[in-house]
C-alpha cells in the first residue's frame, strides 16, 4: 500500500486533497488489521485504504489480488471463488468494487489523447438469456437478451478508447463516438468500421458542423434549420466484405466521409497499414473473449445482469492497459540489458503496456498497484 497518495477525504477540512503522510496525516492504530489515519486539522480518522479497490473490504489484500488477476486472465466467478478458497458471492462483491475503482483510475488517466487513427466494432454478448429464448414481459423491460459491446480503439496504441454495452441502436453508437471525442485533444481521427450504418449517423452527429445556409431575401416562411455537414478534415471510410457460404471471399473499401485525396494522405501517414481495414480492433475482439469468460461463446458463465458485464469489462480493459504487456508494442533494448548476473540471458526487449505506449503510465505496473491507485481529488470522474 502506498502511503505517500494518501489525502483527507474531509472536503472541509483545509488540508483535503494534500497527498501524503507527514504534518497533518499521521498513523492512529489499527482496526481489524487494517490502518488508521488521523488527520490533525479536522480530527477525521479513516482507513489507509480509502480511495482504492479494497475500501471497506475486511479480506486479505493479497486475497483479493489473486481473485481479481484470475478473472482478469478468463476466469469464471464460480471458478475464481474455488482459486482463493472464497464464495463465489464474494468474489462479485470485490468484482463490483473494482470495476467501480478501474472505472474511475481509467478515466483520469486517459484524456487529452491526439489519437490519429480509431477503429469500430461491435462485439455480441447476452445477458441473462439469449434474445431468441426471452418472454414479452423480458422484451418489454429491455434488461436481458442480446447486448452488445460497443468498442473504439487507437491502434497505433493498442488502447481501447471508449466502450459502451447495450442493444444495437442508434443512441449507442452516438454514445460511443461522444466517449471518443471527450477523451481526445480534439484532433479529428481517422476512422474505419464495418458496414454498420450506425457509425455514420454517430460521427456526423459528433463532428459535424452546421451547413452555412444562403439567405435568400423575400423569401416567406421559416427559415430551414441548418444540416449538420461532415468538416473538410473528417476522413471515415467502411470495409465491405462479401460472403459466399458464410466466408468471406472478398473484402473492398467503401469512402464515406471526405475525398480520395484525404484518405490516401492518412494511410500514407499511418504508420501502421497502407489499407483500410479493422484486422486491430477485431484482434482486440479476440482479446476480450480470452480475458473475460463472460465473453466466451458456449460456456456457463454468462452475465445475469448488466452492471456485472460493465464492472468486468473495467476491471479487464484496466488490466490489459496498464498491467498486461503487448508483445507488438515491445521497444528493442541498444544495449540488451542483463538479467541473471553475468551469466544469465541478457533481455533484448523492454515492455510496454498500452497505456505506456500512449504516454499515460512510465512502468508496467502490477494488479495490486492498479487496485491501490488513488486518483487524485481534481482528477475524481
């Protein structure tokens, strides 16, 4: 546990927000095993946990690591709760604090990204039951059945943007591409997605500036409002593919917004493909099946309810960020540097993380790191 993040939580206290132990935070005993802290302004106490995942949590730091880790790497809760020796209602009561606590590291630390490229996809799931097997009064509620994990990553980066899960409707994919712009500098990305029409409506209702309408004078009437016009700099174009007996047998570019010119001076640019295509995005489908057994297809452990999707999918987009190492995105080491004394094999490679990779981190940090992090009181969601 790192002491030296540790602020008064009292937001009247003079001294709320100032980090770390020294004139007015000090140690005061222990409470089931756990510290204390006294703040000598406001004579608040509270727990040295506040402000991470194991707030409020009696269990065993170490404990609940280890069960996190396990369903960060594909786990079931069942499954999990057999790896540390805990009922499986535990194990989702700590997954329900995590997810609230990766939520919240995650979106202070990833904002004001010049992001240069951005791929879409959606990714199927169910909750509950699959749409097909649902009642009219479950239709009706709108809680169960098909939902669908809507992703935008940064490909240069290997980062996962924004994601949103619910149906496949318009309001979604507005809601996504909303995400996208809050957490970049403004910079206009590249985009690429499959054929879904959503993405079009999304991005122009997101980046789209009013058309200038010429007033005509003596013209009775209202005067129409202004459509909304994609901006010279907006380059999206989708990938076609054709099917002939459920393959695919030919893949084409279909340009929707911006010119031929555009779109081939942003693949020159890139520096990671020369075609239009989604293979980073759809590779980060894969991903997300193998760390999440929610997302497995034919398995038991599906979701019962939405907010247990969401808190998983935060805690694995967390662990893939900052803990996971991505073996595209190692640097080559000029010179190796050793790693077992003067006879032990000399390592080559350093790793980096994706959020490494887009500046947001400077080491490959732990799951008990990411579970301890306190973000700051100016950076709190």
């Amino acid at each position: 546990m790192d002491y030296a993040t540790l602020y008064c939580p009292n937001r009247e206290c003079t001294k709320y927000g100032k980090r770390g132990l020294g004139d007015h935070l000090t140690f005061r005993g222990y409470d089931q095993g756990v510290r204390r802290i006294k703040c000598k302004m406001c004579n608040k106490t509270f727990s040295a946990r506040m402000g991470t995942a194991y707030a409020s949590l009696e269990s065993d730091e170490r404990i609940i690591t280890i069960a996190m880790c396990a369903l960060a790497e594909g786990n079931s809760l069942r499954g999990t709760g057999r790896i540390v020796n805990v009922d499986k209602d535990t194990v989702s009561h700590w997954l329900s604090k995590a997810g609230a606590h990766c939520w919240a590291v995650t979106l202070s630390l990833v904002h004001s990204l010049h992001i240069t490229e951005c791929q879409l996809d959606e990714l199927w799931s169910f909750v509950y039951k699959k749409e097909m097997n649902l009642s009219l009064l479950e239709r009706v509620l709108g809680h169960y059945g098909d939902a669908w994990v809507w992703l935008a990553i940064a490909p240069e980066w290997r980062l996962v943007l924004a994601f949103v899960v619910g149906k496949r409707s318009q309001e979604n994919a507005d809601l996504l591409l909303a995400q996208v712009k809050a957490v970049s500098c403004g910079y206009i990305p590249f985009f690429t997605s499959d054929q879904l029409p959503h993405y079009a409506q999304a991005i122009l209702k997101t980046y789209g500036v009013p058309e200038v309408l010429l007033d005509i004078p003596g013209k009775r009437g209202p005067k129409p409002k202004p459509k909304l016009v994609p901006p010279s700099r907006l380059v999206y174009a989708q990938v076609v593919k054709e099917r002939e007996g459920g393959k695919v047998v030919k893949v084409t570019k279909k340009l929707i917004f911006g010119t031929e010119a555009r779109l081939q001076e942003r693949l020159t640019a890139s520096t990671l493909s020369r075609t239009v295509n989604t293979s980073f995005v759809e590779r980060q489908n894969l991903t997300c099946r193998q760390s999440n057994g929610r997302l497995s297809r034919k398995v038991l452990a599906f979701s019962k309810d939405l907010s247990s999707l969401e808190n998983h999918l935060w805690l694995t987009f967390a662990y893939y960020h900052f803990v996971l190492p991505h073996s595209s995105l190692a640097q080559e080491l000029m010179p190796p540097e050793p790693t077992r004394g003067e006879h032990g094999s000399k390592r080559t490679y350093r790793p980096v993380t994706p959020a490494m990779a887009a500046c947001l981190t400077d080491h490959v940090w732990t799951m008990a790191e990411l579970l301890s992090y306190r973000v700051p009181p100016h950076r709190q969601p």
